[in-house]
C-alpha cells in the first residue's frame, strides 16, 4: 500500500513573524553578553588551574599553607584553594564541577 505524501503549507510571504517584543530582546542581549563573560572567565580559570596544578606537581606538594593560603591537592588531581576570608573552592581535573 503507498504511503500518502504530506504536503507542507508554507506561510504566505507577507509573514514577518511575532512582532518585536523590545523587553525581550534587550534582556535576550544582555543576557548573551554576560554569557559570553562567564565562558571566557571559565576558559581563563582553567587555564590558571592548569598552571596551578602543574606548579603543584613540580614542588612535588600536596597542600601549600602560608600568609592565608591553603592549597590542598590530592592525588585525583582535586585542587582546593583557600584565601584568608574566602569559601574553599573544590574543583575537578577539567574543571567542570563534575566528580
């Protein structure tokens, strides 16, 4: 038995769409644009962690204490850093929150 073709109705071209919603698009924007800040400054501390890490691994250290420094890395490459007055930080080998 054949199968009946659907046939697809296009929008008669005059169509333009939803009309603009000016709210929404500035806030579309902004948030893009502060998107756009976080992925660069996530790509930026990846890279410090990486140099961290290394630096880490080179003094042949797993916890760095001085001046309100504490640095804790473990052998599954778990790096916690700490500054006087700051939450301790955790973070993974990528970096993605993810354990």
């Amino acid at each position: 038995m054949a199968r009946k073709s659907k046939t697809l109705t296009l929008p008669d071209e005059s169509f333009q769409g939803p009309p603009a919603i000016a709210e929404i698009e500035d806030l579309a924007e902004e948030y893009a644009a502060k998107r756009d800040e976080r992925m660069e400054a996530l790509t930026e501390e990846k890279k410090l962690k990486t140099r961290l890490v290394g630096m880490m691994e080179f003094h042949n250290l797993t916890e760095y204490n001085r001046d309100g420094i504490l640095i804790t890395f473990e052998i599954d490459k778990k790096l916690k850093v700490k500054i006087k007055g700051d939450s301790v930080s955790e973070d993974d080998e990528d970096g993605d929150g993810e354990e």
